[in-house]
C-alpha cells in the first residue's frame, strides 16, 4: 500500500519511515502541507491507501491541510499530534479525518489503525457484488453461514479460525502481514497475539486436511494458496 507521510521533522519522518517501510507500506514523504497537496495530484501510480498527517506543520495548519485534501479526494486521513484534548479532536473528525493519534503512541497501535481505516475504505468502494460462497479445491466457505464443508462433509472451526480463513480466502494469493491479521482478526495490536495466530493457522492446516493451503511468508505474515482446478 502507498502512504504519504505529512511530518516536517525529518528525523521522525525517517525513523517512521523505516519502520511502516517494514511491515509493507511504499512511503512518501512530505515536509509540509503544500508539498503534501501536490503528492496527491492524480498520477500514473496506484493512489495513496492512506495519509498520515501531522498537525504542527510549518507552512499552513495540519486542520487546514486536511480540509484542503477531503475536499479534493477521498483517501483516508489519520491526523497524528500531540493535541489530545476532546475539542481537538472533535474539530480533526469534523474536518473529515478518519482517525486520530495522539503523540507519543505506540507503533503497533499505529500499525492497526491503518489497517483499520484501509479495510473501511476497502468496504465502502467495493460496488462489485458480494461473494458468499468461496471454493477452494475441496474446500467451500460459507460466509452468511459461517460453515465449511472439506469434501462435502462439515469441519467445526471456532469463531476465531473461521474469521482468519474468511479473510484469507477471499484474497487468494495476497500476502497478509501478521499485524493486520492481528488488527483484523483479534482486534488488537498486542504482540503477544502473535503466539495465538501461529497456532490457529496450524489448527486450520489440520481441520482443513490441507497444509499446503495456508502459506507461512517468512518474516511477513501468511496468503492463502488456491488448490489448481
């Protein structure tokens, strides 16, 4: 995912950087809030996913900055600052923000209320028509039911295993970073969930008499791998 980073320190901004650079995200950076308006002109690349925007910006006011962007695009806007307090972030949510950080925060945090605002935006664009039913070789998912069938005959998943396959399996082949599995799944950025999803993938793995069906990305997160027709 692309995300433009709005912070004028560029020793934040690096160090930031670096760390959304790991978990996947292709990072822009901007200074300031003019430079930030014209990263988002259309372009020949992929639009931006999400906007982190910092309000202490050097040029024009990061509230102004984020009325100039809703009105002119649709891309998620998480405000990022050290103003804490109820009216400040009642006026950044009435602007049009998404979301709102409040300085210092925690980078898992961070982390899952980007994918937060992603999946909603994700939601809300999507005009195609819904999948309910998905196969997978032996495999059929039933979303509105909540039940899976491996050769016709039903398989009995907790509520967590069934809500780690949904979101697997209607993304065949896209790699899920264990953060937003977390974030998505368990609702949570706490690291030591981690523990707990390495042993509901190897429980599906069992259920499901198929290993080969969800794929370890090392030092990633896990994709689902569709069985050939």
């Amino acid at each position: 995912m692309r995300l433009l980073l709005v912070e004028d320190d560029d020793h934040v901004a690096a160090a930031l950087s670096a760390v959304l650079a790991r978990h996947g995200f292709d990072v822009t950076h901007a200074r300031n809030g003019e430079e930030a308006l014209r990263a988002l002109l259309p372009t020949d690349r992929p639009p931006f996913g999400v906007v982190l925007l910092d309000l202490g910006l050097p040029d024009q006011d990061g509230y102004e900055v984020c009325g100039k962007i809703r009105k002119r695009s649709a891309t998620p806007v998480i405000m990022v600052t050290a103003r804490g307090d109820i009216r400040s972030r009642i006026h950044g949510l009435n602007l049009g923000a998404d979301d709102y950080v409040v300085k210092p925060y925690d980078t898992g945090e961070l982390l899952a209320r980007i994918h937060a605002v992603s999946r909603r935006t994700n939601q809300e664009d999507s005009t195609g028509p819904i999948e309910t039913r998905i196969t997978l070789g032996d495999v059929h998912v039933e979303l509105p039911t909540r039940t899976v069938t491996v050769l016709g005959e039903a398989v009995q998943l907790t509520r967590k295993e069934f809500d780690l396959l949904a979101l697997l399996a209607q993304r065949p082949g896209v790699v899920f970073r264990r953060e937003q599995i977390i974030s998505e799944v368990w609702q949570t950025s706490w690291e030591g969930t981690g523990r707990t999803l390495e042993v509901h993938v190897a429980s599906l793995r069992s259920k499901l008499r198929m290993p080969s069906l969800i794929e370890t990305v090392r030092g990633v997160g896990y994709r689902l791998v569709a069985p050939a027709a």
